[in-house]
C-alpha cells in the first residue's frame, strides 16, 4: 500500500503539469473514436481477456457501456491492463480515461491522489474461507488459525485489526498473489485464507472439489469498489457517473436489454422516458445525444443483467447480489433521480 | 639338468592362452558402476538416495503427463475427463497457445511475426557463421526496418525512409571526407538526425499519399506473449552491445570529460534495479514529455532494457579490455594505426573473444528479464498466464502454463549457449 500511495503522490504531484491536456476528455475520445479504459491485468469474473482477445468482465461491461453511450459503438475501447503500482499514474497521466479496476474507494485516495470516484459498482468486503472439514462456522472460532495473507495490502491490516478487537491469535502466512494463494491454501500451508470476498468466491469456484470449502457469514471490512475518472474534468466525470447511474436505474426501473427497444418507442412512465431521451433534454446536458442511455444499456444490459453474465448466481463464481442488490430489494445501489 | 628339464617340460605350454576376457567385475557396464556409483559406502547411499529420487520424480511426472487432457475446454471439463486421476490438462495450451506465442495479435496476420522470425535467422547467418559471403551482411542490415514493417505494418514508406537517413548520412560523409575528415564524421552524424527530424515526416507523408502501400497496421497493445518478450529481447541485445562496447571503450578513455560520463552512466545504471527502470518508463517518462505525447510503451520498454543491458555488457567488455596485455595497446600504437583502427583491428577481436561467455550470460540473462515487464501491465507470457487464470473457464489452472512457458524460453536460451559454445571452439581453434 505504501509504494502505491508514494506513487500516486508522484501522480498527484504531476498531475498539475499532465492535467493541462486532459481538460476536456469527453471532446479527445469522441476525436479519438475510442475509450482508453484502465482493466486489471486478469481477474476473475470482473476483466479479463477470452481466447479471442476480447475482454471480458464485469469492470470491462461498465467500460463498453460508457464507450456506448459516447460512441456508440460498445467495442470502442481499448483496454489498458494496469497493475496495481500503475493504475493511478495511468489515470492521472492521461494513458487512460476510466478507470474500472476493483479500486476500492478510500479517503486518502479520493483526496490526496486528486481520483474522482464516480459510481461504487460492487460493494466488496473481506472475508475468510476455511475448509468445511475444520467445523468451523464463524469467523470467532477462529482462535489460533494460520492465515493465508497477501502482504502489503489492507486486508493485512484489516486481519491484524479484527482479530486484535475479538481477543484472538493467528499466525499469518505471508504470500504475494492471489495464484500462490490458491496453492498455499490448497497443499494446507495455512487454514483460512483471507481476502475479498469476490476474490474468496473466485478462488473457490475453481477448486475440484468447491464443496467441501466454506466461505465464513463474517464480512470484516468495507471495500467499495468504484469507477474513477481524474479530478478537474466535471464534464467527463460526469458522463461516466450518469453511464454508472443509467444502468442501475434501468434495473430499478425494469428496463432490459430484451424490452429496450419497446419501450423506446415511449412509456406512460415518465422517469423512463427522460432516461431514454423521448422526453426531456438529459442527454444533451450531458453533451450527448437523447439516446445515449439507450445505447449504454443495450450494451451489455442493466446493472443487474451485467451482473448476472460476470459474477452471479449463473456463473462459477456464483456471486449473490447481496449488498449490490437494488436499495429496494434491501441492497445498496441507489441511482439518483433522473430529472 | 636335462633331468630337470625333462621334468619340468610337462608343465612348460608351447601355445599362447586366448585372451581371456576381463573378470565380469573389472570391465564394461559393472566396472564403471562399481568405480562411479557405488566406490564406497558414502557414494552407494548417496547413489541409491539419488535414485529413490528420479524414480519418485518419474512416478508422479509420468502419469501426470501420460493422463494429459487435450479435448476440453475448461479445468471442470478436464477434471470430468480424468476422474480423480492426476493429469496434466492440456487443453488450455490448445485452447490459448496462440494468445501465449502472439498476445492478442490479429489470428489473420500471425504469418508477420513468423516470417520476421525466420528472417530473423536468415539474417543473423552471415553475423554468426564466417564461412558465408560478407555481402549478405547488408541484407542483415536492413532486417531492422523489414522487421518493424512485418510486425507493426502501416505505410511501407515510414521504414523505407527511416532507412533511407543512413543513406543521406553516407551521401554526406562521402561528399565532404575529400575536404575535412571531422566534418565528414560530423556531417555523417548530424545529416540523418536533421533528415529524420524535419524531412522524414514530410517525405513518407507525400509518398503515401502517392502510392498507399503496405501491410496493415497493428498497434502495440496488441503485442503480447512470447513475441512481446522477443521483440524487447532481441532489441534490446541487438542494440546493446554496440552501445555497451562504445561505453567500455569510453570508461577506458584518456579523455576526463567522455571517462567520467561513460563511469556515471554505468555505475548508476547498474546500481538500479531493472523494475525501477521499467516503472520510470512507463509512469515518470509520461509526465516528462510534453502533454498530449504519447510514446510507446513498448518503446520505452526496449529503451530501458537496452540501457540496463548496455551498462552491463560495457563492464564485462571492460574485462576484456582489462585481460589483453599490455603489450597489444603498444604493438596497435606502434603500427602507426589511429585509436579506431587500433581498436577495429587489434584490440576489441581480442577482448571480445575473451569477453564472449560474459556477453552470452548477459544476453540469457536480459531475455529472461523481459518477463519482468509483467508489472507494468505489459501481457508478457507469464502476465498472460494471470490473464488466462482470470477466465472462469481456467481459472485454478498453474503447472501447464508455467510448464509451456518455461519449455519456450529455455528453447531460446538453450540455443543461445549452444550457439556461444560454438563460436568459443571456433575463435580458440584459430589460436593453435
């Protein structure tokens, strides 16, 4: 975490210098003909490329719907893989435009790297797997455990805090990749491995045998993962955000990619209407055409059907909506009006 | 005494014995095992330990590879095929043996980087073996501008032209030598630079327009696998030993000024981690350039490397350098010859034959270094492992990749030592 807050000050530092250029990032793209949009190198269900070349992903669908909305072409993006020491000064540099790298969204990040998080789309938090055999049924049984860790990350601290704070003892394995991870857990090196809870579901739907490994009730962290764009570009900030939004008020609204094109045609349900352009002047605030949300969320779906393709119930990972349900069903996403 | 004789006659043979063969224990196979594996009691259990070893190595590798999974096309759908059994699932080199070897490089065009590959070998020939005829080093100088257009594409004109500065350079040399010979060298030098800064732009613009020719052009970001880790590798060892000899040579100089600057660049490059020179390529350099610029990555990759490996190839040439007596500098200064002829002729053949083990190992090393470039987002093979793994359909999936990669690159650098063994009893044959 260190080497990444004294590279991002780096970034920051420059980023008066590189800002210059990058003051009206909605105009460059449309002259560019594409989104530069910043991916993680490979993770499960969120980016990674298929046997064609062509990325996958939860992050990468938030991607191609805003390219979409812009360009209307939802393949016009070109994806920058970016680690985590480089993710920040690509963004504050101008190598990408978006970035939709399960970045979790923290105070020193949004302020002091100059980031503007636009949109938390997945609610992450850390957790524990251990195997069923072990009996254990919750995270306080876990007195005494050896714990898988990455080093250098705040889930290392967030462990050292949350065991501190229920009176218990561990003994940390220290690892570097979520790959050793696997591996370490699996030869049982250690008993409980430790990290999203995303990450926990991705790492146990690729075991031979996922059934026989627990993933513990207890969620110890907050990790908003969000969408960031650079700070000082309102205009571009807010094209992506209001992309962000349009999917999850689709899913509210019960717009589909399937009935999108019916109720194109104009609705007795007047929100819906402003969302797709027959009524009102939204997009043009935005700086775009009437249909821009139209074509975001014909993309790849709604919140909730993107959802369904990546990362939920559907797929190995297997991801409940849990706290990413819409706040009506008891969840956290909550898309402001629009008016 | 005949008495003697006669009594002893009897036991006297008149006929040579056959030779009998060796005692079973003291010849072939008994005897080599008897005097290599089990001489004394130390060797036999370390023997019999070593060979506890490989069988038990055999017996978990053997099957693992006889039960390999070719037909599927997930981990579950190999774990399905084997049951239980332990198996290598091969099927996701089937499934992304391309993305491993190309990246994302378009499947239509991947005959380019074969062909620059194999051309590649052609022109590396005439450098490697002297028994072919000294022209055809001209056809390996122009590889570097047939490469580019073979794997980056675009205009035909942008490489013919770039090419076409070294021509201008000659032209200029050629011209002005009959007048002043350090303005000829001048001139040589700053013709090409100020043809490629104002007019290259201009002329491979113009003859575009008039004639589009060319292959189709592929971006960087398409780059990826085994041919990223070629491309930075062969650039980079390419570039940096001609760089690396010029800085041995300046290290070793008389002049304050060129000695200091050649000993600060290489001390400080060497006492840098490549990582660090890699993550200044690809995050500082961006704030350095003018806004709006972009220079690519890749580019700035081999840069990078071609210094780091250019820093070292200097110190192992400067070893070189340093192991010629004495007497060779005086002997070149004796003939009369200027530094560059004392150096072409007399010395570097020298020093460099003694450096070439160094240069091979920086060289092996350098390659396998280009994996490094994983940690700046660049899918090299093994990033490309990790992407790979991030599919659902691989995900949980180690040993086959690492295995294939590791297969790729010790190919490469395998030949490379061969190839330096060979040019080692070639050069020292010479000298008996």
């Amino acid at each position: 975490m260190n080497k990444t807050v004294l590279l991002g000050s780096i970034a920051a530092a420059s980023a008066l210098v590189a800002g210059a250029a990058s003051a009206n990032t909605l105009q460059e793209v449309i002259d560019r003909g594409e989104v530069r949009c910043g991916v993680s190198t490979g993770l499960a269900g969120f980016s990674a490329p298929d046997a064609n070349g062509v990325w996958q992903g939860f992050d990468v669908a938030m991607c191609r719907a805003v390219a979409a909305a812009v360009l209307d072409d939802p393949m016009a993006v070109e994806f920058v893989p970016t680690t985590g020491q480089t993710r920040f000064t690509a963004l504050a540099s101008g190598e990408v435009d978006v970035l939709a790298r399960n970045t979790t969204w923290t105070f020193t990040r949004d302020v002091d790297l100059n980031l503007r998080f636009v949109g938390i789309n997945y609610y992450d938090g850390q957790g524990f797997m251990v195997r069923g055999d072990l009996g254990v049924g919750s995270a306080t049984e876990l007195d005494g455990a050896t714990v898988c860790i990455q080093t250098g990350t705040t889930t290392e601290l967030n462990l050292a805090d949350y065991f501190r704070a229920n009176g218990m003892e561990y003994e940390p394995v220290p690892i570097e990749t979520n790959a050793e991870a696997q591996q370490q857990y699996l030869a049982g090196a250690c008993d409980v491995y430790t990290t999203d809870v995303s990450g926990l579901a991705a790492t146990r739907a690729s075991f031979a045998d996922p059934e026989n490994h627990v993933i513990l009730p207890e969620v110890i962290s907050k990790e908003p993962l969000a969408i960031t764009v650079r700070d000082g570009d309102d205009r571009w900030a807010g094209v992506v955000q209001w992309t962000f939004f349009a999917l999850v008020a689709a899913e509210e609204m019960g717009i589909t990619s399937a009935n999108i094109a019916e109720l194109a045609q104009g609705t007795d349900n007047p929100e819906i209407n402003r969302l797709l352009g027959t009524e009102g002047e939204l997009g043009s605030m935005l700086g775009l055409d009437p249909e821009w949300a139209i074509r975001a969320i014909s993309a790849g779906g709604n919140y909730g059907e993107i959802f369904a393709a990546n990362i939920g119930d559907g797929t190995p990972i297997g991801l409940a909506r849990g706290l990413n349900a819409q706040w009506t069903q008891g969840g956290l996403l909550y898309a402001p009006p629009f008016r | 005494m005949s008495d003697t004789h006669a009594r002893t006659t009897a036991f006297v043979r008149d006929t040579m014995l056959p030779e009998a063969p060796a005692p079973i224990a003291q010849r072939g196979a008994v005897k080599w095992l008897r005097e290599n594996l089990f001489s004394g009691w130390m060797n036999t259990a370390l023997t019999l330990a070593s060979l506890y070893v490989i069988w038990w190595l055999l017996a978990h590798i053997t099957p693992w590879f006889g039960n390999a999974v070719w037909n599927a096309n997930s981990l579950a759908e190999c774990r399905a095929i084997l049951d239980g059994r332990s198996g290598a699932c091969l099927g996701v080199i089937r499934d992304r043996w391309h993305q491993l070897l190309f990246g994302f490089y378009p499947p239509q065009h991947y005959w380019r980087p074969v062909l620059a590959l194999v051309l590649l070998f052609g022109a590396l020939a005439p450098m490697l073996f002297s028994n072919l005829p000294r022209r055809l080093l001209w056809l390996s100088a122009l590889y570097p501008f047939v490469a580019y257009h073979l794997l980056w594409g675009g205009s035909i004109w942008i490489p013919v032209v770039a090419a076409a500065g070294f021509g201008v350079g000659a032209l200029a040399w050629r011209l002005i030598t009959p007048y002043t010979a350090l303005g000829a060298i001048l001139a040589a030098l700053v013709t090409p630079i100020l043809w490629w800064v104002l007019a290259a732009g201009a002329v491979a613009g113009a003859l575009t327009s008039v004639a589009p020719l060319g292959l189709e052009f592929v971006r960087s970001d398409r780059f990826g696998g085994f041919l990223i880790s070629l491309v930075i590798g062969i650039s980079g060892i390419s570039l940096s030993l001609p760089l690396g000899v010029l800085l041995a040579l300046g290290r070793k100089s008389d002049m304050l000024l060129l000695r200091s600057v050649c000993i600060i660049f290489i001390e400080f490059i060497r006492g840098v981690p490549l990582i660090t020179l890699l993550f200044t390529a690809s995050l500082l350099l961006n704030y350095f350039l003018p806004p709006g610029t972009s220079f690519d990555l890749i580019l700035r990759v081999i840069i990078m490397v071609t210094i780091f490996a250019a820093a070292y190839i200097a110190e192992v040439v400067r070893g070189g350098l340093a192991a010629l007596p004495r007497g060779q500098y005086e002997a070149a200064d004796s003939l009369g010859l200027d530094y560059w002829r004392s150096m072409r002729l007399i010395i570097l053949p020298q020093a460099l034959k003694i450096s070439i083990p160094g240069i091979v190992n920086t060289f092996i090393g350098l390659f396998k270094d280009t994996t490094l470039v994983v940690f700046i987002g660049l899918l090299d093979p093994i990033g490309l492992s990790n992407a790979i793994r991030a599919d659902t359909s691989w995900n949980g999936i180690y040993w086959e990749l690492f295995i294939f990669i590791g297969a790729l690159f010790f190919v490469f650098c395998f030949g490379i030592s061969r190839y330096s063994m060979y040019l080692e009893r070639k050069l020292s044959r010479g000298h008996r």
